[in-house]
C-alpha cells in the first residue's frame, strides 16, 4: 500500500475511533445534558371519611318507644346525611319491609342479634357505626318497664355511662342538647385530619426557589464528559505529517 493510501486508511480509522468513542460517552452522559429531573410528587393521601350524626336503634323489643326518640333526634341537628326514613325506621325496630333491598333485610337481622353488651353485641354495634359512618348511636332498651337511652360514640369499646330518660314534658329533649354538647368533647372520625409537620426553621425552602444550576452535579457531569470529548477527537484525528488532518476543538473550561 502505498504512503498516501496508508495516511488516509490511519484517519479513516481515527475518525471512526474517535466518533464511536464520541457517541459512547455521549450516551452515557445523556442523562446530564437535559435538564435536571424534578422528584415525583408524593401519592395525595385519601381524605379521611368524616363521620357526622347519630342514629337511634331499638334493642330488645323497644321498638314502641324508640321512634319517637328518632323523631327528637332527627328533627335536630344530630341528624346523620348517611340515615333515610327506611333505615332509620328499621333501626329504631320495625321489621323490613316485604320486597325489602338487601342491605335493610340484613340491618333488621343484625338489630334483632344484639343482645346483652357482651363482646359480639358491642362488634355489632361498631360495625353500625362504621358503616353509617356515624358520630355514635343512641341506643333505646326497656330497663324496669322504662325506656331508657345510653350512647355509644364512634370509637368507643362501651356504651357511655350516662343514662337518659324521656320528660314527661320536653321528652327527650334534654338527650339531644346532651349530645350536641358531647360533640366537642368526642372528636369525629375525620373531622380534624393530621396537619404535615414542617421542616425546622432555617431548613424551609420558598415555593418555587431552585438552586442554581453550577450547583447540580448533573451541570459538571456534563462539562466534564463535553471535556472528554473534546479531547479523545483532537487527540485522535490529529496527525504530525504535512497534508494530515487538523482539528481545531475549543474546549469548555
């Protein structure tokens, strides 16, 4: 091969070398070149499900008192939005109606299985009161041949120690100024959710401020690989014969 020939075989093979080492260490660089990666934003939380109202349920054949205790409690503002006259008037102990939806047939069965406030009767009534997401309930039992109501707030492993009977004047009146009262003493499920705690002062970033770009490691990631570059193609295609090819590259400082 001839001298000629041989110089323009040796750049042809510089000038391959040189742009796939180009193209490999570009692509390893790549993900500096663009601009900096903003983190994900964290996965909003589901709002918490608020509980609001109380709803009366008859126990042990009180089913002849316990509407008109409904009446008082409805007709104020205890009353739950979660509660229609369907559900309230089988809770409050009348039986399902012929052709009744479901979910009123196996209300009426799972009143009618509360009993004594054993274990499994509390579980029943928890489970009332979360699935009405209720403040509590009030219940109604015949105690001596007299109607009386106790509560059991949402939370609460018990009835509330309190007991409750009708006026013969006001009727049950005095319950529900009692339990418009309680609210602010027995919090609602949901009513107050957690507020995020903040970063110690001095720590704390204004919305919207960035640091500048010499401050990213991506920034000198780049400059660094664009300097590499640089200079694997001048050293590459440079050749010290006259009639070889000369490259002249700045390179970024």
């Amino acid at each position: 091969m001839s001298p000629p020939a041989s110089r323009a075989a040796l750049a042809t093979l510089r000038h391959g070398s040189g742009f796939s080492l180009v193209a490999a260490t570009l692509a390893l660089a790549s993900p500096a070149i663009g601009a900096e990666p903003s983190p994900s934003p964290p996965a909003a939380a589901a709002p918490a499900k608020r509980s609001l109202g109380f709803a009366v349920l008859a126990l042990g054949g009180s089913g002849d008192s316990a509407w008109g205790l409904a009446q008082a409690v409805y007709g104020s503002s205890l009353r739950p939005p979660t509660i229609d006259e369907a559900h309230a008037r089988v809770l409050a102990g009348e039986p399902a109606p012929l052709g009744a939806p479901k979910d009123l047939v196996e209300l009426a069965e799972t009143r009618d299985a509360i009993g004594a406030m054993d274990g499994p009767s509390r579980r029943l009534l928890r489970s009332i009161v979360a699935s009405y997401a209720l403040e509590g309930l009030v219940t109604l039992r015949i105690e001596e041949g007299v109607p009386v109501a106790r509560v059991m707030f949402a939370g609460a492993d018990e009835l509330d120690a309190a007991a409750y009977r009708a006026d013969p004047d006001a009727g049950w009146s005095s319950l529900v100024r009692s339990l418009e009262r309680a609210r602010a003493t027995h919090m609602p499920v949901g009513a107050a959710p957690a507020q995020p705690v903040g970063a110690p002062r001095g720590e704390r970033k204004r919305e919207g401020e960035k640091a500048p770009f010499y401050a990213s490691g991506w920034f000198w990631g780049a400059l660094g690989a664009a300097t590499f570059v640089g200079g694997a193609i001048y050293f590459l295609t440079r050749d010290g014969e006259s009639g070889g090819i000369q490259v002249a590259m700045k390179v970024p400082r």
